[in-house]
C-alpha cells in the first residue's frame, strides 16, 4: 500500500478503470520492484543520474522490438474514489495489487533512456 498523498500529476497513470459497485478506481503505472509509486520520481532521478551504463539481465527477453527492457515495470493498483459535494475525492490508501507477485500488467516493456 501506498499513500494518496503522492501528486497525481508527476506519474505516468494509464489505463483507468472506474468500478461504480465498488466505488473503486484501477489503474496500471510503470513502477520500480518496490511497487511504491512515492518514490518513483526520486528513483527515475537516480536511474538517471547514474554512472552505471552496463546492464545485466538473468533472462533472454532484453527487447520487445525496438525497446530494451528497463528498470520499470508496469503494475496495477486501486484506490477508493468518493464523490462529495460535487467533487471527486480519493480516500484510504492505494493498493498495489501485484505487489511482492512478480507479475506485471498488459506490458512490461518501458522504454529506457
């Protein structure tokens, strides 16, 4: 689980899913292995400004066509979304669904940089 406290806009969020029953908002972002989406942007900063340029890989899937596989993985999450006096609202804690799974969303490819 993660905190909503985290600013929407500097993460790359895809693929909404609204569940009404449930009042329920699912989503995949491309997170790092600890699936926490807080610290995506200070590890995206580190990958970055790393002096590492070697890779290594402990499979044969290096590249989905013209993209090598990054450090980032696609994942899925949900969180509560109340609408209150008009306006839509998050509530409680997200929850990375795959989380300690090693399993992905739809794609696992992200392009590096």
């Amino acid at each position: 689980m993660v905190s909503t406290e985290f600013s929407l806009l500097t993460h790359a969020l895809s693929n909404f899913k609204f569940i009404p029953a449930r009042s329920t908002l699912a989503f995949s972002a491309y997170v790092y292995d600890d699936e926490d989406l807080d610290t995506v942007q200070l590890q995206d900063e580190e990958w970055k400004m790393s002096k590492i340029t070697a890779r290594a890989y402990d499979s044969l899937y290096v590249r989905h066509w013209d993209q090598y596989i990054g450090p980032k993985h696609s994942s899925l999450f949900t969180v509560q979304l109340n609408k209150e006096s008009g306006a839509w609202t998050l509530s409680g804690k997200i929850h990375a669904l795959l989380n300690g799974t090693r399993h992905v969303s739809c794609s696992s490819v992200q392009r590096s940089t």
